[in-house]
C-alpha cells in the first residue's frame, strides 16, 4: 500500500496546516477558556474546502476522498480538537444523505453543509440508548401527509449553529428510521450548551422535540432503515475520531519535544535525560502508528471495501493512542503541564472523549471480537 501523498493531498496538508498555524493556534486556549463556538473558524474552513474534500464534485465537493478527510482533520487538530472535530460532525450528516437521501434531499442540503454557509447536527443518543438503537424512546408518528416528532436527545454537537439534524425516532412500525429536520422547525428546542471536560466550544447542547412536524418527504432512507444510516455515518464518523485522535497525539508531541528542548537540567536542556528520550520515543512509535493505520482504513473506504471492523479498530487504537500520549506528555512537562499556564492540560482533557464519542471503546472491542468469532 503506497502513502506517499499525490499533488492534490499534498496542497490539503499545506491548507490545512497553514489554517491550523495562522488561525487555529493563537485562538485555541480561548476557545477552551471561554467555551465559544468558533463560528468564524468553521465558516474560514468551508471557504477553503475542508468540509467538502470527501463530497462529490456535482454538490459542491473536491472529490478527493476519504484520505483527504483525514488529513485536514488532523492537521487542525493538532492545533485545536474542537475546531478539527467540526469536520468530522458534519461529515456525519453529510455522509447520510449522500448514502441514503433522495436527489431533491442531496441538492437541498449537501451544497451548504459543504460550503460552510450551513452546519448540521446527528441527533441519535438519549438518556438511555448508549450505543443501544433499541433503546431509543423518540417517536414519529404520521399524520396524513407528516410526520409528528416527539422526544428528547442528548449531545447534540453544533446544536445552535445547524440548520439542519439527523434525527433517530421509533416510527409506526416500531424500527428505527432517520429524518431530516430543520433546527428553526416549530417545537425544536435545544437546551442550554453542556458544561464539558473537554473539546469545550463544540456546542454540545440537549435536543428536544415538542410534537415537530415534518413532510413525509424528509424520512431519510426507507422507513425502519434507520439503524443501516446510523452505522453508515458512525463508521465514517469514527474515521475522523481516529483522525482527531492522532492530531492530538501529534500536538502533545510537539508541545513536550519544545518544552524539554528549552527546559534546563543542570545546563542541559531535558532532553538530553534518558528518561525524556524513552518518554518521546514511545510518544512519537505510538503515533505513527495510529496515524498509518487511519490512513490505511481511509485508503479502504476510498475504495469501498471499509468494514465496521476495520473503522471500530482505528477508532479503538488511535484515541487510545491520544489518551496516553497525552499521558506522557503530561509527565514531561511535570507540575507545570498540570496547570492552566501550559496547554498540554487542555490537550490531556480533549483526548479523552476520543475513547467516548460515536461508540465507547468497550463496544468497539466487542465489535471488533465478534467479527473474528464469526470469520473462524
């Protein structure tokens, strides 16, 4: 398998980095601090492309692929996980109408959640779902030419900024189907934003949804087939937690070489002590790896040949990856890193969602196991 990246890969990393360096950095610890959605940083990102590099050209994308997605996200990342992660929750509705949605649905929503002019929100996790879809509790019940939604969800990611959510409910036949759903429809309300560990400013806010009702047209896919849109865009989503993943990894890296380079020991700079040098090079093992195998799981989905075990196993490994990177890093920079002076603090907090979003890791294990039981 050949990673050496084409011309057009190439101008994506140099995009995104140059992005990530003159926009990102200098706003991240502000964005952490005061928990504020950064609306002109996601629109900047549409402008130059990175929401639509894995969007067909004919709504607006580049066409570039999977890999390309990857690469932005991690770049950003690197700078900021909750501007990178932008990407990737929009890519979670985008993902479902191009799979599932009809043409009058790719045409009225996929140009502008690719330009930037619009972002959207996936609404499936409640109270008590989990990663449970039996559990879900929302319904849709039809009336006559509509649908009538009610229910509550939780973790809405860009809540007040989406025009559009994906919403699961419990339709009449009792399954789980998908619907479009405009954010300014009477009845949706979304709750005030959640007070969160990490990845602060992403707008994660509770959903609730007062009897809103909605065309028949807006069922997403074929009534009951909610549960193969949901697995769809998760697989997707969790390509770009992997890819979130080694961004953080990537900067807690960074931050840790430049810290122990200008930190002195006796007159030496730290990184001259054994100990910092094992601590570095695990550091920089580990995320390569993760960092290989995200591509290679992108490089399968440009292909078609992306399975949920495949997607499950870089999520899994790369946001562990970034917990214990961030780890090390923490040990590196010692008390000082455990202050709000330094920001690997806000790194080390950011890196644990990664093993909690889109499907916790102990499900991914079994996702992951239950696919070898069934091969042998």
């Amino acid at each position: 398998m050949d990673f050496d990246f084409n011309d057009d890969e190439r101008d994506v990393i140099s995009t995104a980095q140059r992005f990530a360096a003159s926009k990102v950095r200098t706003r991240a610890r502000a964005i952490d601090e005061n928990n504020e959605f950064p609306t002109d940083l996601a629109q900047e990102m549409g402008r130059l492309g990175l929401f639509g590099l894995h969007m067909p050209e004919e709504y607006g994308g580049t066409g570039l692929g999977y890999k390309a997605y990857v690469l932005a996200i991690e770049q950003v990342c690197a700078a900021s996980m909750t501007v990178g992660a932008i990407i990737a929750i929009n890519a979670l509705t985008q993902e479902s109408i191009l799979r599932f949605g009809t043409d009058e649905q790719k045409r009225r929503y996929l140009p502008t959640l690719i330009s930037g002019e619009s972002l959207s929100t996936f609404a499936f996790t409640e109270g008590q779902t989990g990663s449970d879809p039996r559990a879900i509790t929302t319904t849709a019940v039809p009336d006559g030419d509509t649908y009538v939604i009610s229910g509550e969800k939780t973790f809405a990611s860009l809540a007040p900024s989406a025009c559009v959510a994906v919403i699961f409910a419990k339709d009449d036949s009792g399954k789980t189907s998908a619907f479009l759903v405009d954010t300014n429809s009477e009845g949706f309300v979304i709750e005030g934003e959640l007070e969160t560990m990490g990845i602060r400013g992403e707008d994660v806010c509770p959903v609730r949804l007062n009897d809103v009702r909605i065309p028949r047209s807006n069922l997403l896919g074929e009534q009951g087939q909610g549960y193969n849109v949901l697995l769809t865009a998760i697989n997707v989503g969790q390509i770009g937690i992997a890819a979130e993943s080694v961004g953080v990894a990537t900067g807690a890296l960074a931050m840790s070489l430049d810290y122990a380079r200008n930190r002195m020991v006796r007159d030496k700079p730290m990184t001259d002590l054994p100990t910092i040098q094992s601590l570095l090079g695990e550091m920089s093992a580990r995320t390569d790896a993760a960092r290989w195998l995200t591509y290679r799981t992108a490089d399968l989905k440009d292909k078609a040949r992306l399975t949920g075990r495949d997607s499950a196993t870089a999520k899994l490994f790369a946001s562990q990856v970034a917990n214990d990177v961030a780890d090390m890093a923490m040990q590196i920079h010692g008390s000082y890193g455990y202050t709000k002076d330094l920001e690997i603090e806000r790194l080390y907090r950011d890196a644990k969602v990664t093993q909690i979003y889109e499907v916790v890791s102990e499900v991914q294990r079994l996702i992951i196991g239950g696919s070898l039981a069934r091969e042998s």
